[in-house]
C-alpha cells in the first residue's frame, strides 16, 4: 500500500525529533537578531526611577564603578574601560552631524558637535556604558534585554510606570526587555547616566528597534503613537524629529 504524501512528511518529521533525541540536534543553527520575528513592546516600564539599586540591577562591576563615582575617585574623563574593550576604542565618543562617530576631545561636552558624548566601559561580562548629553531629544526605542540606569549627573524626566517622570543624580531606574523608553533632556544642566544590561554581554548581538523598524506591525505602531501622547502631556513634545525649535 502507498504512503499518502503527508503521511511521508509526518514520517520525516519524526524521524527527525527521534535522531535529535539521542543527544545529537537534527538542526543546528543559531538564530540571529536580524532573523528573530519583531517582538510587539510594552508601552513603558512598569517601575520608576528609585533611590537605591533594584535587585534586577545588581552587577559587582557595576556597583564598584557607581562607589568609585560616588566618592569622587572617577569622573567622566577618568572612568575606565576593562579589557573587553579594544584599547583604540577607550575614549569620549560624539557624533558629527552626519552620524559619524568621532572622539570627543577632553570629554568635554562643549566639544561634542551634536551635544552628546558617551564611553565604552565592557562588553563582557556585562555591557556597560556612560553618557553625557546637554539640552536634546532622544527617540523612543526598545530592544530584547533589560537595562538599567544610574544618574551621575542633571536631571531629565524618563518614560516610567505610565508617565515622564523625573529621575535625578543618584537614583537608579530598571526597564525590562521588549519595553518602550525614553528620556528627552529639557533642561540647560543636561544629564549624565551610567547604563548596563544586567546579565547580557556582547553589544554586537543587540537588537533596536525604533519606530521605522515595526512599520506596518499596527500594534507595536499603536504603542508608540501612545508614547507620543504621554510625550506631548508630560512635556508639550510632539513625536521626535519635529522638535528642533525647542532643542536649539
């Protein structure tokens, strides 16, 4: 008697998953950022910025960098990297107005041709970074892993618990993964944060998505058109790229 067609397929399915049993993978095929389906975000971390470090946070790296800060051994010019960190890449990053990445002389931001600069502090074991950004716009954006901030300078007001919230030098704030945020500096002082990825390494393997990446995807769409609106009651902001009057 013949075999119908799907009974074949059905037949290969299983053999399959009997080989991946014994130990050895039928398939063997790591699955890439740019190859995962678009994860639809949450509109806006369910916590706010606090005055001691949530437990999501902890990191013994990144704790010693914020006691050092703290007691005034570092500075934005002084902190440094660890030997995740190609040697030619440990310096004052900024951008040109074209998007160039180019160093930031003296870590001044005054310096900074788009008025923001930042550091790579590792990339293993955990991702961690500094930056430093005067009077400016940022775009709502998310990605896959949880981050973490702590302020080390100013104030600016951040996307939290269903508002823009103000979050000031030395308090911490958690976002988890596949979560809208967004912090645009209003203020002349401008504001510093240190930022990490608790238990993620490897920046290279990251994956952002802004708006323009979930066209078409209507409900993660929806969730940045109501981010829009928290961003105009908060602080009279329309959607980011149409504010340069108030950024100048």
């Amino acid at each position: 008697m013949k075999r119908k067609p799907a009974t074949l397929i059905m037949a290969a399915l299983f053999a399959s998953s009997a080989y991946a049993g014994y130990g050895e993978p039928a398939f063997q095929m790591e699955q890439r950022p740019y190859q995962q389906p678009t994860a639809i975000p949450y509109d806006y971390s369910p916590y706010s910025p606090q005055s001691t470090m949530p437990e999501q946070c902890r990191d013994p790296l990144v704790e010693q960098y914020i006691a050092d800060w703290e007691a005034g051994k570092i500075d934005f010019k002084t902190i440094t990297a660890n030997d995740s960190i190609a040697k030619d890449q440990r310096f004052c990053k900024g951008l040109d107005n074209d998007g160039n990445i180019l160093e930031v002389k003296d870590c001044k931001l005054e310096n900074a041709p788009v008025g923001y600069l930042w550091k790579e502090l590792s990339d293993a074991p955990v991702t961690i970074g500094i930056t430093y950004g005067g009077k400016s716009d940022h775009e709502p954006h998310f990605h896959g892993q949880p981050e973490c901030y702590y302020a080390v300078s100013g104030r600016a007001r951040t996307l939290a618990d269903g508002e823009y919230k103000w979050m000031e030098k030395g308090m911490y704030f958690y976002i988890p993964g596949n979560t809208i945020h967004n912090t645009p500096i209003t203020e002349e002082e401008g504001f510093g944060v240190l930022y990490w990825y608790p238990k993620n390494a490897h920046f290279d393997g990251f994956k952002y998505y802004w708006r323009k990446d979930v066209k078409n995807l209507r409900v993660a769409e929806d969730a940045f058109d109501r981010v829009d609106i928290m961003r105009k009651a908060a602080m009279g902001l329309g959607p980011y790229g149409t504010n340069a009057d108030r950024f100048e």
